[in-house]
C-alpha cells in the first residue's frame, strides 16, 4: 500500500512515530510513518492535496503497519551486510521461476494453516487441552523451513511449534497425536502442544518458557564444531561413532524467537557465544510486533533484532512475511551464509499472527482485535502468493486448489490417527523419571571404545605427558590419604574425559582452575573446543551445556558457587524435565558440580549462604548428591558424569581445600545410597539412649566433632551422611531407625521448604511406627544468614545444637 508525501509528512508531524525507537533502517523508516498512538479508526483515507494523486487504496492506521519492502531493498541488504554479489544475489531469484519449487512452499504454507485450523477444531471440542498456540498468518517461516533447512540442522522452536515441525518433516499423524495426548504422539503424550521433539528430524523442542532455547541452540551449534574437532559423527542410531563428518558438512543450528523473546537478555549472550566461537547458528525472529498480546514496542525501545547483532559483527536481515518467496529467497541467502562457515546471523521476518496468544486468550491489550481483523484481510502470505501467481499465469486456480485440497487430506488422515490412537499407560509417568535406574551400577558401564584414537588425534604427547603427570600426583595423595575435595573432584573429572572424549566441561575461570582447583589442567589439556571458559551468567552455559548433551555429548558444568546457580535455574529445571518430556528420547546426561552449603562461621553473607540445594530438591527428574569427604566426592563425580540423567553435585564450601582423605581410586560410587560414618553402640541402643542423625555437607564435620561429647554424656549416634539427598536412601535410614526410635536432622537449609522438611515428611509418612518421638530438626532459621558471627549462631546450627538435641531426644525433653 502506499500514501501521498503531503499525507507522509502530516502523520509524521501528529507524532506518528510515538511509539517506535529511533531507527535507521530504510524499511522501518518507510513505515514509521503509518504508524498511529491509538488503532481507531482502523482503516482510514487521506484526501489529496491539490495536485496530488489520490492514494491506491485506504491506507492503514493500525498500530503496526506492513513494511514496505520490495525485492531490491533485501537485495541490498543482502549486499551490505552479508557481501553478496549481484550475480550471487540473483541466482536466489531463480525460484520466482521455479515452478516445482514454487508448489512445494505453498503446500508447506497450506499445511501449516490447515493443521492450525484443525488443531482448533480439536481444541474446542476438548481433545486437545491445556495451553496451545497456534501459528496462522505467519506461514512464510514454515515454507522458508521447508525450502531451506536440512534434516540434519538442530532446531530450536518455542511453544507455537507445530508449524516449525511440521516443516521439519515431524510427521502430522503424531503431531496431532501429541496434541491429544496420544500414546503414538512425538513425545508418547508426554510433552503436549508446547514441547514437540523429534530426535530423527533432529527438532528438538518445543520449549515453554520465553527465551530459553536460545542457549540450547548455541550448545547445540557447539556440538557441530564439537563433531569436526573430534573426528566424531552420530551413526544411525544417532549415538557418537568414531566417524568424521564429511567433508562438506554443512549443518547449522536453528533458533526460532519472537520479537518480544528476542529483548531478552539470552540474546545478547547468544550472540556473544557465537560471534566469539562463530557458531553456524541462524537466529529467527518472528516479528508479529506482539509480546504475548502487548504491542511490543509499548515495552522495548528497538525492535529492530536483525540489527542487534551489528556490535558482535553478526549481520541481520529483514524481510516481509506477506511475501513468502521473498521470505524464502533471503533467508535461504542467509543459511547459505552460514553454511559457508562465515559465522552466525540473523534473520527478521515481519509478520502478523491472526490468533490470540492462545484460544483462551480475552485479547484486551490495546489495538489488538482490530489489527487482528485487519490482518486477516490485507496482511495474508497465503492469499498474497495465490493472487500473485494465479495473476502472472504460473498457476491456475484449479492447480492451487487441487493442492490444498491434498494437503486437507493429510491433516484430514492425521486427526483421524490421533483419534484412533491410544492414550499412554499409566505406568510410563514413573518410567520416565530417569533415564539410569537409582540402583545402577556405573562401575559396569563401559566407555566408547574409540577413546584411545580420538585422544590421540586430539591431544599432543606434550599435553598427555603434563596430564599424566598431574594425574599421578593426585593419585599419589589420595594413597596417602592426603588429596582435598577439589583434587578429587579434579581426578575424576580428568579419568572420565579420558574415559569417554564426548565428555566436555564449562566453568568460570576455567584455565586457572577456578576456586577449588575442580577444572584444573582441563583446557590446557583438551583445548577450548571441549574445555570452555564462559561469560558470567549460569543460566547460559548450563543452557548451552543443555544443548551439546541434546546432541551426544556429556557435559560438566562447574559452578564457582553453587547458589550462583540461581541465574540457571530455569536451565537446569529443564534439564530435569527433558528426558521425560521428550517421552524418553532425549537423554540428559549433564552433570552439575560445585561448592556451596552453610558452614558455621562461613562469614560470606546471605547471598553466597542460601541453601541451593533446597531450592532444586523440587526439580523432578534431577539426581542430586553430596560429598563431605575426598571419596565421596571422587566416586559420586565419575558416577553421576557416566549418568545419562542430569545430576548436581554439592560440595561444602569451607571444607574444598581442609578437608583431606584417602580415595578409593577406580571405583564409582552409587547415586542413591547414603553412608554410615558412625554406628550406636548396642549398649546404647539397648538402653533407649541413642538417635539416628542424618546430616550432610558441613553437617557431617560438625556431627562428627560432636561424638566424643555425645558420648561423654551417656549417649550415642548413627550418623548418617546423606550422599543422595533424591533419589533418597529410606533403606538405610530405616535400618538405623528400627534400632534407635528417634531422629535428629542437622540441616544446612532454612526451616520453610528445606531439604529436613522434605525428608521429616517422608519419614513421618513411611516410617512413622519406628518413631518414640517426633523428629527433631536442627535446620537453618528462615532469616537470611548475617555476616557478623554473633547474629550467624541465631541462624546457622552446628554441633553444639546437636548435642542440645540428642540429649533432649534421649532424655524426654522434646
């Protein structure tokens, strides 16, 4: 559509550009202009000036207005940012020509309108529940997908997904079926409308949460530098075999975001690690111009995200997604950008979703029915394309309805399979906890049998000569009885990358070791392709550690200080949920490790205090441990590395470097076992004067302190250490309660929603008949642990407290 000068120059005036940033591009600026503080009247027309031309047609004064956006302009941008030529830039224009091609984009399109169509079908009759998003107006993208990407590129979607499976090659019949909650559903029915994965179409979610897949895609493109370093592909399972890529491997990872997802500070951390690493990694950003309903530019100063990259040296394009062959020319320009190996990019689709957020949604957010209405009418790729090359002859009506009358059949076939199908069985919720058993033994598992051939190719003599040498000396003070927590830790995690060369580890300080010398030597040995240093941010490198182990590697993910953990937490309860939301075709196998806990006298304030561990005992499908000891902390790490479920170790703190041992060299510990430290003398038993105690981390220097004095007054203690605070050993605390009757937890978490109520309750509810007494819990209080040590007692128990508390179980004063 277009308008007179003299009307451009009155809207300009009236402060029609309220609402937008001050942008230099030459397609936003063009339709700045039409751009009104209020969306009424919807349509309107500008009367001529004297001597002027009357417009075409009623111009628009929605809050968002179509971009005007011509082949040439695009061209242009594809010859300034991205150095194309004019013969490069032509040869995209051949499809206009291209017939077949042609046919195949606008099949792709109608299936996406068609399944959306039907998937709301099914919704208001209730087959499909719970939260849906559907994807109409916005076909371009699925045809762009269609035409352009490979089977083998990563892709990563957001919850308006189907469409982007669908194009992926996801089959229809188990999409729907997904949607149904069928067991023949992608995910078995486990993921639903949000979460569609496919592990052969290499589509890998379907992720709810606003943002998230952005790192997951930055690992995931990791994985493919990971291959072509390594020397390793996936086989036909998809599993890692000691076979290189071919040499013309040309797979890229693929990111879908909106707009309003893309203000996100995930995004400037995705293009950092890409730009910095040059990831092949494209970035689409769906433009509807609405953040969930709210026009995003009432929220974010810049819309425009294809130029956010310009500080990183990505380059960015923006094309209109009215024009779907346009859409489908510029982006391929752009994937084959990437998939030359010059680095990572982005590519902005200006779009209009004729939907709601979802079918639920009331749509009260300013301007939004009206656009909406509007859209539906001037602002649709499928009706664009059918006027267009019905007008210049490349089709007949009859061809194009013929077409989609063939792809309402498929959809038509894939409601009919998902009706058909049957609902999963209950027994596979419990399945799909975790992808290891609690009960495995890891010491059976055996490593890739390629190990010794890729670290020969990958690590020089010189390197395997200072590693080994490093390797010795560790393993001579742990002989010695002599090694720290953070040099076992250390030991572990270098036997294992040997073990197995798809192991990788993230951490902070990496080349310098970190705090507790846990990734000592890893980067000097492995190279920063396998050993990576990482910005200061959690959530993104446990996230791009999400992303390698989504595409066969296991990465280790160290943590400075374990409640730095906060900033991925939204990372890490999706790495719990992955494996039973992909209905069990995703293994997770990443391991978190790190320092943390309470300790009497810590004196490091409220925010290096917080209790971590409780925040993420609620994260189903997530093993956590703990080590207080060298050994403990050896054998859990090999143990939860060789897991193919995500695991978080805890190691305490002030105990990294003074707490010294000997370790069972070679030997894997259990992932759901606690440990006896010290056992009740059976007079003390006998006598009705002896309390089970479960404790862990700094508890378990402190319980062990408090022995002698216990004893001195008469009593004793099983002193449990909680290696596996979930799953949880109630084997074994069992065992110590049917001999003692009475229990007392020294619990380095707060009294509300810490791990001690966790465990009080479970015991309470299974063994409540071993109980003479109600469970005593020595917990951290709910205020926030102070600096000063005379507020800190107030706050954080210790073994004083346990000696309080014994003698008040054993003596009747509870």
């Amino acid at each position: 559509m277009r308008i007179s000068t003299t009307a451009l120059a009155t809207l300009a005036a009236t402060g029609a550009s309220a609402f937008l940033p001050s942008q230099k591009s030459f397609a936003v600026q063009k339709s700045q202009a039409f751009v009104q503080t209020r969306p009424s009247p919807l349509f309107s027309t500008t009367a001529p000036a004297n001597g002027e031309v009357a417009t075409e047609a009623a111009t628009p004064t929605v809050m968002r207005p179509p971009v005007d956006l011509p082949w040439s302009d695009i061209s242009a941008q594809l010859s300034d940012a991205f150095g194309y030529s004019a013969e490069e830039i032509e040869s995209y224009a051949s499809l206009e020509n291209d017939k077949e091609g042609l046919m195949k984009l606008y099949k792709a399109m109608q299936l996406a309108r068609c399944f959306e169509n039907a998937c709301n079908q099914q919704y208001m009759q209730g087959k499909i529940r719970g939260f849906m998003h559907l994807d109409n107006g916005q076909e371009s993208i699925p045809g762009l997908v269609d035409y352009a990407i490979k089977n083998g590129d990563m892709k990563f979607s957001y919850y308006r997904e189907h469409t982007h499976a669908l194009a992926s090659g996801v089959d229809a019949g188990e999409v729907m079926a997904e949607l149904m909650m069928k067991d023949t559903g992608s995910c078995r029915g486990a993921g639903g409308s949000m979460h569609i994965f496919d592990k052969e179409k290499y589509f890998q979610g379907g992720w709810a949460l606003v943002a998230e897949q952005l790192p997951y895609a930055c690992g995931a493109a990791k994985s493919i530098l990971l291959d072509r370093a390594m020397g390793m592909s996936d086989d036909e399972n998809i599993v890692k075999q000691n076979v290189a890529p071919p040499a013309d491997d040309d797979r890229i990872s693929v990111v879908f975001v909106g707009e309003g997802g893309a203000q996100n500070g995930r995004m400037a951390e995705l293009l950092n690690a890409a730009a910095k690493d040059n990831l092949p990694l494209l970035a689409i950003v769906i433009d509807n111009g609405r953040a969930i309903n709210t026009f995003t530019q009432d929220i974010a100063k810049n819309s425009e995200v294809y130029n956010q990259g310009k500080h990183y040296g990505v380059p960015g394009l923006l094309v209109d997604g009215l024009n779907a062959v346009d859409v489908a020319k510029g982006g391929k320009a752009v994937i084959d950008y990437i998939r030359q190996g010059k680095g990572p990019a982005i590519l902005q689709v200006h779009t209009y979703r004729f939907n709601g957020h979802s079918p639920a949604d009331p749509e009260h957010e300013r301007g939004r029915k009206e656009e909406k209405a509007w859209a539906r009418s001037e602002q649709d790729p499928i009706k664009k394309f059918e006027d267009m090359y019905t007008s210049n002859g490349v089709f007949t009506e009859d061809e194009l309805k013929e077409a989609k009358k063939e792809v309402m059949a498929d959809v038509k076939a894939a409601v009919k399979f998902a009706d058909e199908s049957p609902m999963p069985p209950v027994e596979l919720a419990k399945e799909l906890e975790y992808p290891d058993a609690p009960d495995t033994d890891y010491n059976t598992k055996v490593g890739p049998a390629f190990a010794d051939d890729v670290n020969k190719r990958t690590i020089s003599e010189e390197q395997m000569a200072n590693l080994q040498a490093h390797m010795e000396s560790l393993r001579q003070k742990a002989e010695a009885g002599e090694i720290s927590i953070g040099d076992a830790i250390n030991l572990a995690i270098h036997e294992e990358m040997l073990r197995d060369p798809t192991t990788t580890i993230h951490a902070e300080d990496l080349q310098a070791g970190s705090s507790y010398d846990i990734p000592k030597l890893t980067q000097q040995t492995y190279g920063q392709i396998r050993a990576a240093d990482e910005i200061i941010d959690e959530g993104h490198f446990v996230g791009k550690a999400l992303g390698e182990a989504l595409n066969g590697y296991r990465p280790i993910v160290e943590l400075m200080n374990t409640n730095f953990g906060i900033y991925g937490m939204a990372e890490i309860s999706s790495a719990g949920n992955t494996f039973a939301t992909t209905g069990g075709q995703f293994d997770m196998p990443l391991t978190i490790i790190g320092a943390g806990g309470t300790a009497p006298n810590q004196a490091l304030g409220a925010e290096h205090s917080q209790p971590f561990h409780a925040y993420v005992m609620g994260i189903p499908g997530l093993k956590i441990g703990t080590a207080a000891s060298p050994d403990a902390a050896y054998g859990l790490t090999k143990s939860m590395i060789r897991d193919n479920g995500p695991c978080f170790l805890f190691a305490p703190v002030k105990m990294m470097k003074e707490s010294k041992g000997p370790v069972d060299l070679g030997k894997c510990m259990p992932l759901n076992k606690a440990a006896l430290l010290n056992e009740a003398s059976a007079e003390s038993v006998a006598a009705g004067k002896a309390v089970t105690v479960l404790t862990y981390l700094h508890g378990v220097k402190e319980s062990t302190s408090a022995i002698e004095a216990i004893q001195e007054e008469g009593f004793d203690i099983d002193l449990i250490e909680l290696r596996s605070l979930k799953p949880l050993d109630m084997e074994t605390i069992s065992k110590s309660l049917a001999r003692t009757n009475k229990m007392a937890i020294l619990d380095e978490s707060t009294k509300s929603g810490g791990v001690g109520a966790t465990i009080s309750a479970q015991v309470s509810e299974e063994l409540f008949d071993l109980l003479d007494a109600p469970i005593k819990r020595l917990c951290m209080d709910d205020a926030p642990v102070p600096y000063a040590e005379s507020m800190e007692k107030a706050v954080v128990k210790r073994a004083s407290d346990l000696i309080e508390g014994v003698f008040d179980l054993c003596t009747g004063k509870y």
